[in-house]
C-alpha cells in the first residue's frame, strides 16, 4: 500500500510540474536581431540562406543616401552575431537581389549594378568573388535545392531559366508566362510559380517538360513563392489580383494547395497583402508563411478602416496562427518579409527593409525560434 502510494504520488507531482511548465512557457514570437554596426541606416536586405545554426547569408545593399545606388552587401551570421563579409575586389555600385547555396563552399548571389547590368557572385567559403554572367541574361533570382542551382531572369524580353551544369550554364525550357519562384527538388523535380494572362500558374518540370496549371484564374493575380512537400502537398503563394474597385484599395493575399488531386484556395486570416515567403519546418512541412503589407479590415464604422494584420502566419497542419513582427524604435513595419529556415532546427530568419524616420528605410532582421 505504501508503494502504490509513493507512485500516485510521484505521479501527480510530475503532472503538476508538466502543467507549471507548460503554463510558464513563452509564446512563439518573432524577435529582432541586430544589424552590423558598420553597416549603414540606409541599408536594404532582400534575401538570406542558412545551412546551420552558425551559417546564414543575408544579401542586400548598403546605401549611401536616399537616392544613391549604395553597394553590395553580404552579412554573415556566426551563430552569435551577424557580421559584413568582405567583397574585396568587387567596386561596382548596386545592390544584390537574391543568394542560394548547395553547400558552406558553394553560395551564389544575383545582383544588379548603378548601370543596370546583371552580376554573378560566386563564394567559395573563403572569399566571394565576381563569375560571368551567362551571356545577355539579366538576372534576378538564383535557387538552389537537391543539389542544384538554378538562375530565374530574362533576354530580350523573354523569359530565361539556366542550370548550373559542369562549370557552366546550360539553358533550360520555361513553362508559358513568367517565373518568379522555384523549388528545385531534383533536375528532373522541379517547379515554378509564375502568371500567365490567364491567371496565377505552378508548372512541374519532369526533366524534359513543363506541365502547368492555372491554380487562381483571377485577373492579375500570380504566385511568387511554391513549396512542394510531396507528390500531394504543394503550396503556392502571391496575390490574388482584381480589376476596379477603389483607388488605392490593396490586394488580397493568395495562398493555394495541391492535394494530388486539385489546387485549392486556402484561408488566411488577413484580408489584404502579399504572401512573399513560404518557409518549411522539419521535416519539409509547411511552417511559415510571410505577408508583406499584411491589412486587415477593422471594426465597422472605424477609422481608417484597415488595421495591421498578421506578418507571419504558423501552420499547424490544420490552421494558421498569426504573428506580428516586433516593434522597432524610430522605425515601422517591414516592406519585405523573405524567409529563410534553419536545417534541422526550428528557427527560421525573415529579412528586408523597414521603414525609417523622414521617409528613409532601415535594415530589418528577425528571427523565431
């Protein structure tokens, strides 16, 4: 009788310190990491990668005025702090759009220079360095995924998708319309997130060609960000575009699903913005999603009569739940919520440009996790 006595109540005891536990944990939030000290007010981030818990790139441009074009920024994070990465020898002004990685030793950036003109960063972890661009593309995205690298731009008006293949790039179909976004799983595993005149549109890539599907046939609307989780969960993102209406009145969110079976809306909970990022969990699960410029209406009769809505919405697998970023002191809300999860960890990285003071901008780097 003593024993099972002694075991109730070691049980209860441990009941009680899972629900104190519970009850004293955090709520998930969005915290702000700062920027390099060196790096200027002016600065403007647009993309970052990580590979671990102590190797993330964020890309961006450092600015010297308002109107200036500012130069190429690369921060590195250590697991502790971020810190600017040397570009010794590269001396054009611009700024960088996108970076992707498929290893420590091998990052690419995209960037565009003062003039206009397309760049190709290479690093090969231990100093960046400029590599050629392929011939009259202009560049604006680089992908990488299941070992590959892919450039998203365009020649002569048209579309242009390229491979990295050997020590060069080999050139490679595009579905109908244009391409914003890819999620490389294989050369021969491949899709894309675009528009065409019909319609927001994801298209597949077998290794020899596209099969597309208008997934939102609204007029102007597109999808900038795919996520593909199996051959039954796909996801795409963007904005559901609409003729008419108000001046001025912004554009509701789009978010869409493929159950193998259809591609169907799925609900968010704000009204109007852009999705501009998906970011997977463990183990290549939807987790987050990113709306920039994110609005929802208010009470009735209020005004004005949109309020903030959620920046970043975490799923469950059943149901979203929305997070604001934090405030920041002296500056506003994030223009650009790019997502960039940690391998293997919980942790997830948003970076952009913020509002600052007088009609300027701020860097702005978050972090869940």
């Amino acid at each position: 009788m003593a024993r099972r006595l002694l075991v109730v109540a070691l049980a209860v005891a441990m009941t009680v310190v899972s629900l104190m536990t519970s009850a004293a944990a955090p709520l998930q939030s969005w915290q702000q990491v700062p920027v390099p000290a060196q790096v200027r007010p002016q600065a403007a981030l647009n993309e970052a990668v990580a590979l671990g818990p102590d190797r993330a790139w964020a890309v961006g441009a450092d600015a010297v005025g308002r109107e200036a074009p500012g130069f190429p920024l690369v921060l590195r994070w250590d697991g502790t702090v971020w810190q600017r990465q040397s570009l010794r020898g590269i001396g054009w002004q611009g700024e960088l759009l996108s970076i992707a990685a498929t290893s420590p030793t091998a990052l690419w950036a995209v960037g565009r220079d003062a003039a206009g003109g397309s760049r190709l960063l290479r690093y090969d972890g231990i100093a960046w360095s400029e590599s050629r661009v392929p011939r009259g593309a202009a560049l604006t995205r680089v992908v990488a995924g299941g070992g590959e690298t892919w450039l998203i731009g365009s020649r002569d008006g048209a579309r242009v998708l390229l491979r990295r293949e050997g020590n060069g790039w080999r050139e490679v179909p595009v579905p109908p319309g244009s391409v914003y976004g890819l999620h490389v799983l294989a050369a021969d595993d491949v899709w894309a997130a675009g528009a065409t005149d019909a319609g927001a549109a994801v298209s597949h890539w077998d290794g020899q060609t596209w099969q597309q599907t208008i997934v939102d046939g609204f007029p102007r609307s597109a999808v900038g960000s795919v996520l593909a989780v199996s051959p039954t969960e796909v996801w795409a993102g963007g904005t559901a575009g609409f003729v008419g209406g108000p001046p001025g009145r912004p554009i509701p969110p789009l978010l869409v699903r493929w159950d193998g079976q259809a591609w169907n809306r799925v609900s968010v909970p704000t009204d109007f913005g852009a999705v501009s990022s998906l970011a997977p969990g463990e183990p290549g699960a939807l987790a987050w999603v990113s709306v920039a410029g994110s609005q929802k209406w208010g009470p009735p009769g209020s005004t004005p009569p949109l309020v903030p809505g959620p920046d970043f919405l975490a799923w469950n697998g059943q149901s979203f739940t929305g997070y604001s970023e934090p405030a920041v002191a002296g500056e506003g809300e994030s223009r650009t919520l790019r997502l960039a999860p940690v391998p293997g960890t919980a942790t997830v990285w948003s970076v952009g440009r913020a509002d600052g003071p007088l009609g300027t901008f701020a860097p702005r780097i978050l972090r869940v996790g």
